[in-house]
C-alpha cells in the first residue's frame, strides 16, 4: 500500500540561507556556496536569452510557431486542441473568480478541490502539446540559460567572489557531469517556494523580526534592488502577516502558521462583514447552505436549532440567566 508523505521542511535553514544570501551544497567531494538570484541577475538573464534565441534561429532550430504550423498540416495538433487549453485556462480563471465571493469554508474547501482538478487537467493537456512540439528556439534557449545561470552561481567561498567553475570548464562538463550539478542546484534551491517562506515567516523563532520589518535596512543592510529576489519576498510576505495579525486578531489558533489558510480566512472575514451583522439581526440568523463549522469560521455563536443569541434573548422575554445562557452556548 503506498502513502503520500508530506516532506518535512526545515525552516530555520531556509532562513538562514535567506539572510545569507546563498545556499551551502555538496558536489565532487567539496562545499560549494550558491549564489541567490537578484532582480539585477535577472535582467542579464533576460539580455543572454535573447542571444541564445538568435543563435538557434541561425542554426534552423524552429520556432514554436513554426512547430505548431507544422502539427497543424499534418493534423496532429489542431485548433480544437489549443482551444482545448484555452477552454481550461477560462475555467481555471472563473474558479479563481468565483473563489474571491465566498466567504463559507465548505464553500472555499469545495473550490480548492475543483482547482486542483482543474490545474492538473490543464497540466496534462500542456505536456501532451509541449511533446509534439519538442524542441525549439524558445525551448533552447530557455534551457541554455536555466544552465548558465545554475553554473555561475556556484562560488568557491561565502564571500561570493571566487566563481566555481571557469568558461572553459564549462565547455568542458559532460552531459552526466551537468545533470548532476543541476540536479545538486535543484534539490536545494527548490524549497524557496512562496509557500514555504510564507510559511517560515510564521514560525514562532522568527515573529520577534516583525516590527523592523518596515525598513529594509533593518533586515539586511542593503538596498533594496542589491537584495535576493528571496530576501525581497520575505520583507513582503513579513509586512503582510504583520498587517494581517494587526488587524485580524481572531484568527484561529489552528491556522496561524498555514499561509494559505490564513489569507482564505482574511478574505471570508472581509466578504461577509455584511452576513455576520446581519445574523443578529431579526429574520436573519441563518446563512443558506452554513455548517456549524462555517458559522464558527466567521466569528458566529449558532446554537443547535439554528436561532441566533438575539432570538434566544428574544424568546425569554429580554431577559435570560446562568442556566439559558449555558444551553444557548452549548
């Protein structure tokens, strides 16, 4: 019987290489330290694309439009088929849309799960398309410079100034000898998602980092653009849970250290302000379709048959002692 696991992330190492500014690694016996790309790497990134681009061009590697004229001819990839993708790209926006009005929790749940469905169908159909296509400019280049990049960050020292690996021994690696490099890269670079910064930057050792969260220079002495596109993020997803327990400070026990959670329960709390008011409001205790465990999500006390505190007040007559009180809330 196979089981999903649920990797465990170390966030005290993903801080620690934030600050930093690099990530320690192990490759052919010996510690390397790699560097965090910055908006500034990213810029140069983006200029060596479009070299690459033009070099394959040159050489007669086709275009993607190229490919997909070609498919088309030959009746392997037709319009119904991108329409196909275009048809869920819609749909996944619409739920996306749709998303933004609720405020319910069965409803938000119910909406993640259609999400999920959706992205991994739209998942499919791109892949089956990217394998038709195959190889082209586009794609070519892309790659060269995901390996460029993934090269040049690798430094002999913390320091960031001796480079790893020279041109000409660039020109040199085998395709295995890449591969492992890459490989090395990803592994370690890959737990920089937002979800898990998010997610560190709710863990109790950190949340003292809260209030200098305001002046960049507080957290890492460097101007904004010379930081890491990860230390930009950690600034931004810090001020923003700042703000939120600020102003939020109900938020269930439950969710304060799951990210998406959290801002799901922001935005319920926002959308149905009006409902809530309302509830307490004669002819308007009850939510159409609301569970006990949405009505405890938006802050409401609903009693078993569904009446409001108010009515029950009502019903006694304006007046109600220890003992009503107690089955009321029960």
């Amino acid at each position: 019987m196979s089981s999903t696991r649920k990797t465990t992330v170390n966030y005290r190492y993903i801080f620690k290489d934030i600050v930093s500014g690099f990530s320690e690694v192990d490759y052919d016996k010996q510690t390397f330290f790699v560097k965090h790309l910055s908006a500034l790497d990213q810029v140069d990134l983006e200029v060596l694309e479009e070299k690459f681009y033009d070099k394959a061009k040159k050489r007669g590697l086709p275009t993607e439009e190229d490919m997909l004229e070609r498919l088309k001819e030959e009746e392997m990839w037709l319009g119904k088929d991108e329409a196909e993708i275009t048809k869920q790209q819609k749909y996944i926006t619409q739920l996306e849309n749709t998303r933004k009005q609720f405020y319910l929790k069965s409803d938000m749940e119910a909406n993640l799960v259609q999400m999920k469905e959706a992205r991994l169908k739209l998942m499919e159909l791109e892949a089956a398309k990217e394998q038709l296509v195959g190889q082209t400019c586009e794609k070519y280049s892309k790659n060269r410079v995901s390996d460029h990049y993934i090269l040049k960050s690798f430094y002999k020292d913390s320091e960031l100034t001796q480079e790893a690996f020279s041109v000409e021994h660039i020109d040199n690696l085998s395709n295995d000898e890449l591969k492992i490099i890459i490989f090395t890269y990803n592994t370690r670079l890959s737990m920089f998602t937002d979800e898990n910064i998010q997610s560190m930057a709710l863990q109790d050792f950190y949340s003292p980092c809260y209030p200098f969260s305001d002046n960049v220079m507080n957290f890492f002495n460097k101007p904004l653009f010379q930081l890491s596109t990860n230390q930009v993020r950690l600034i931004i997803f810090t001020r923003m849970f700042k703000n939120i327990f600020e102003n939020y400070p109900k938020i269930p026990d439950s969710i304060r250290k799951e990210p998406s959670k959290i801002i799901d329960y922001v935005n319920a709390q926002d959308r149905s302000k009006d409902v809530v008011d309302n509830l307490e409001k004669e002819g308007a205790s009850t939510v159409m379709g609301a569970t006990q465990e949405d009505y405890e999500y938006l802050g409401h006390k609903q009693t078993p048959s569904g009446a409001s505190l108010t009515d029950k007040l009502k019903e006694k007559g304006g007046r109600m002692d220890m003992k009503d009180l107690i089955e009321t809330m029960s």
